[in-house]
C-alpha cells in the first residue's frame, strides 16, 4: 500500500518542462547569432556568436550575454528540444533532440591579464566534429595536482588490513558508509567500498541487507564498490567450490547494478589493483573539486536547469501534453503551438502511436481525443 501511495503520488507530480536551444539573428556585425538555453519561460544562459553552429573541425568564439536590449530586433532561426545537459569538466554539454547535429558544447576558460591580476572568461562553441578534430582531442579533462599537493584520506577503523595510499595524509575513524573516502575540508568527497572475493559471497548470504549498504554508499555523490576479484571468478565453479550457483551470483550482481545505477561496482581484478583504482579515483575527484573557480558559466546554468527524469525524452512529453496537459480534445495546431520546435512529421507520429495503442479516438474534425 505504501509502495503504490509513492508511485501514485509520483505521477500526479509535474515533470519539469523540456529545456529549448534557441538560435536567433541579430543585426550585430560582429557576434551576428544569438544562441540561448530556455526551459520553462526562464533564460537559462545566452552567448552572442560568430556563427550559428561551427563548420567541420572548427570552433566558434562567443561572449556571454549580460543584459538584453528589449529594442534589439532578433530573427528566429531555429528552436530544437535539449535531451541532455551536463557539464564535462570545464564544459557546458548539449545533447538536441535531432537525429544529426545535435552534440555540442560550450568550454570555458580562464585566461590571466596581462597587466594586472585576474583572469577574464573566454567561451568557444564547439560540435562533435570540431572536438574530435582539435589538437586537444587527446587531453583528459581534469589537470593532475600540483607538485607537493597530498590527499586526505580516511580509512575505516573497522579495516584490519587497509589498503596504502603513498604521499597521503591517512587518519582512522568510523566511516558512516564505505571503507575510505577523500576528505576536502571537513567534508567528504568520494567514498569507496572494498570487497573482497570472499567477503562479497558472504554479503550475498544477507543480499537485502547489501542493498541497504549500497544504498546508503549512493547516498554520497561520488562513491563506488571496488571488488578484489574479477567478474569472471564469480562464474568460475572451481572458485566458488559450490558456496553459490554461478547463475544466482551472476542473477545477483546484474540485480545490484540495477537498483543502484548511480554506484559503479568495480571488477579491479586482485587486491593491487583495487588499491590502484581507488587512489586514482581519489586523485581525480581531488582535481574535479580544485577545478570548481573557473566553472562560472557551468555552474550557474546548471543551477537554474531542472532535468528531467532519466530516460524520459521530448517524445514522453508529448504524449503526456496529449494525455493529460491539453484537456480533453488536442488538435494537430494545439501540439505545434505548445512545441513550436518540433518537426509536424514528429507529432504525427507520436499521434498515430498513441490512437495504435487504443489511447487516443480522432474525431471527425481533426481533434483528438483520450480514451
């Protein structure tokens, strides 16, 4: 009863509305487009730009838009639904709702004056192509720390046998969840699990109890399960000498992926290189944190976004705008008018599956209606 109260309550929520790429002509000579980010009636982020999407292999310069002049006459361009929209290190990631040119991103950069102290923002606009093009197409993304800079790092008092971690600064306490984790400050900012071969057929003997360790691990925004074992041991019948059925380990960790998608579980294959990962895991979520001044842009764009549920695309807002937002009868002009971007041939489509699938009636002029 609780479990359908939650799941009926989570329907009658609102999803939040897509986010929309907006491109428009300005009369500007030298930053002629006007490219933007709107969800829900709220601007998001707006850059003025040399052109409206960068040729092959090339990237665009941008300014960001600071204030609007009501009196500036733009010309619409285009308006295309965002399916995505993260940030990648020092980058604004774009993902549109097309089937081609629909990868993008904005990169931001701080450079340093040359006559007095500070920096100023630089922003290019750069596609899939232009990325895979560039001379920097190999260079990871998070900058290796700085000479003589030392992680903080907490090791659970229950370890008996801890894992090493050379030039860090180790303390022992009791860990909430988790067997270490990077401090940053007082806080902690990432989190590892540490089991063993033996250790995780154990766990499997009190699974539901697993879950709610792993649950509360997820709790942490980053955090991962790092076993000392391969994937394939726990399929090997001679390893596990009849302790557990290769298919029920195999039935239990695809099971444990699943309800914990945002907790990688880590097959490091022996105790040296789980101890590896780990300290490599640290490191970069270290350089992450230390990255965080120069995201202005990212950061404050992403403050103002509200994603949509995983998985849940332009196309299940439709159907839902059709089902549920437009109130009894919906015409083919009462879809294009609420998605100006979206392409007729789309919203046909999504009608026509919806009167497939016995959920819509069209009447005799041209309106539908739910069953």
């Amino acid at each position: 009863m609780i479990l359908a109260h939650l799941e009926g309550s989570d329907k009658a929520q609102r999803h939040p509305p897509h986010a929309w790429w907006i491109v428009e002509r300005s009369p500007s000579r030298r930053f002629p487009i006007r490219l933007s980010i709107e969800q829900g009636g709220r601007l998001l982020l707006a850059v003025r730009a040399q052109s409206a999407w960068p040729g092959p292999g090339q990237q665009i310069f941008c300014i960001r838009e600071r204030a609007l002049d009501p009196a500036e006459p733009l010309t619409p361009v285009e308006r295309v639904p965002i399916a995505n929209l993260t940030r990648i290190g020092r980058k604004l990631a774009l993902v549109l709702d097309r089937a081609s040119r629909k990868r993008c991103e904005l990169l931001t950069v701080a450079k340093p004056y040359r006559d007095r102290d500070g920096s100023y923002e630089q922003i290019f606009f750069r596609t899939e192509s232009g990325i895979r093009a560039h001379r920097s197409r190999t260079r990871v993304e998070l900058r290796a720390a700085a000479p003589g800079a030392s992680l903080r790092v907490v090791v659970d008092s229950g370890e008996r046998y801890p894992w090493r971690f050379p030039g860090a600064l180790v303390e022992r306490k009791k860990l909430r969840a988790g067997d270490y984790a990077l401090l940053e400050g007082e806080e902690i900012a990432a989190v590892v699990e540490r089991k063993s071969f033996d250790n995780f057929l154990g766990e499997v003997g009190a699974v539901q109890a697993l879950h709610h360790q792993l649950a509360d691990l997820a709790s942490h925004e980053r955090a991962a399960v790092v076993v000392e074992a391969q994937y394939a041991d726990f399929l090997d019948e001679k390893k596990l000498r009849g302790r557990w059925p290769p298919a029920h380990l195999a039935r239990v960790i695809a099971e444990l992926m699943a309800l914990h998608p945002k907790l990688p579980l880590v097959f490091a294959g022996n105790r040296k290189l789980a101890n590896l990962w780990a300290e490599r895991f640290f490191e970069a979520c270290s350089a992450r944190r230390a990255a965080e001044g120069q995201l202005e842009l990212v950061r404050e764009t992403l403050a103002g976004y509200d994603a949509a549920p995983r998985g849940r695309g332009l196309d299940a807002e439709i159907r839902e705008a059709v089902l549920l937002g437009l109130g009894g009868r919906v015409s083919l002009a009462d879809l294009r008018t609420r998605f100006p971007g979206v392409a007729v041939s789309r919203l046909r489509r999504i009608l026509a599956g919806l009167r497939a699938a016995g959920k819509l009636r069209l009447t005799g002029r041209g309106q539908y209606i739910p069953v």
